[in-house]
C-alpha cells in the first residue's frame, strides 16, 4: 500500500512525515541533507517544500521544535504530582531519546558538518537544545511561582539539571566507551540525578517573602 500523496494528506499528518523525514535524514546526511532528499523521501516536490516551510533552514528549525515538544511534554504545565515525579520523566525521556540509535548517529555527522554549515548548525542548536533548555526554564518559573521550588535563576537551573542528567554519558558514547546503555542503569542514574538537583534547590520555607 502507497502512502497518501503528501498534498492530500490532513496538514498534521503532512508536517509529521515531513518531521520524521528530517530526523531520519540528519542521521544519515547530517547538515549535507538537502530539500531534494526530504522531498524524495516523502513523496513529493521541492516547490511543495519551499511553499510550505519557507527554507531548508526553517524546515530544520519546525522539526527540532516539533521534537522539543514531545520531549518537554512531562512539563504540563498545572501538574499537581510531586516534582521528582515530573522531573524523572523529563529525564528518562531525554535519555530514551539522546540514546536512541538515529539521535546518537545524527548528533555525530550534525558536529562534523557544524563547521561547513554553521549558520544551518547554529539555527538547529536554537532550536534544540536551546528550544529544551528554554521550556524547562519557563517550567522552573511556574513552579517557583508556585512556591515549589526556591527561588533562582530559572535558566542557570535549567542548564545545570539537563547537564547533571546527561552525565558524562554522551562522551563515553562519543568516543566508543563503555556508557549506560541499559534502561535500568539509565533510571538508577536518573533518579540520582533529580535527587540531587531538588536538595539543592529545595521548596522555600512558608512565611519567605515572594513566595506563597
């Protein structure tokens, strides 16, 4: 059975195999990959692509936010659950995610090309890692607001809680080390992670001005 033509397919399904497309294209083509491939890959025009996504570089930017998203989605904003809760599902998706075969292969030839195509790497840094970092942020804003958390610098927080939960894991992997590769072993370092990131910035104690 043949897929439906991208041009009569509903518009969310349209950018989704539009978005997968890109993601599965940047692990075997990283920044060499063109309009034409995407088009190919997806059964459709060039002209298609430029009318709807503007740019080669617009199209990358739409994709790694769509991606963001889905990554950022245990960060609902209203969540009553205990915060460790929250922040263990953020970090266990973002490992699921940065250990995915197609993620470890497109981050390698993305770094590689980065200095052939430095305006194109830098759009989709903003737009991934930068786009994550921002979410977690504002996330972090909400909660101190709500007093769950104590008041500091959302972005610096932020920044420091996507790096303990990284580790040192994606080096190892980048030079062909032994790393975490098991979703046990992924947690147990998850949970360290958050654990350690919560004694440090704690809920605020009640009766502390700007806080509830």
């Amino acid at each position: 059975m043949h897929p439906e033509p991208l041009q009569y397919a509903p518009a969310e399904a349209r950018d989704q195999r539009v978005f997968d497309a890109v993601r599965e294209l940047l692990a075997t083509q990283g920044m060499h990959l063109s309009m034409d491939a995407v088009a190919a890959h997806v059964g459709c025009s060039k002209q298609t692509l430029y009318s709807r996504y503007g740019s080669k570089r617009e199209l990358l930017s739409l994709a790694m936010r769509q991606h963001v998203s889905i990554a950022a989605a245990p960060l609902a904003s209203g969540d009553e659950r205990p915060l460790r809760g929250i922040l263990l599902d953020f970090a266990l998706r973002y490992l699921e995610n940065r250990n995915q075969p197609r993620s470890r292969q497109a981050a390698q030839l993305i770094a590689s090309g980065a200095q052939e195509f430095r305006e194109e790497a830098r759009a989709l840094y903003h737009s991934s890692a930068d786009a994550l970092r921002e979410q977690l942020a504002e996330w972090m804003r909400t909660e101190m607001a709500r007093g769950r958390v104590i008041h500091d610098d959302p972005h610096f927080m932020a920044e420091m809680l996507i790096s303990m939960i990284a580790g040192q894991d994606f080096e190892r992997q980048r030079f062909h080390a032994p790393h975490r590769d098991d979703p046990k072993v992924r947690r147990r370092w998850a949970e360290f992670a958050v654990d350690a990131f919560l004694r440090a910035f704690p809920a605020p104690p009640a009766g502390i001005p700007g806080t509830r």
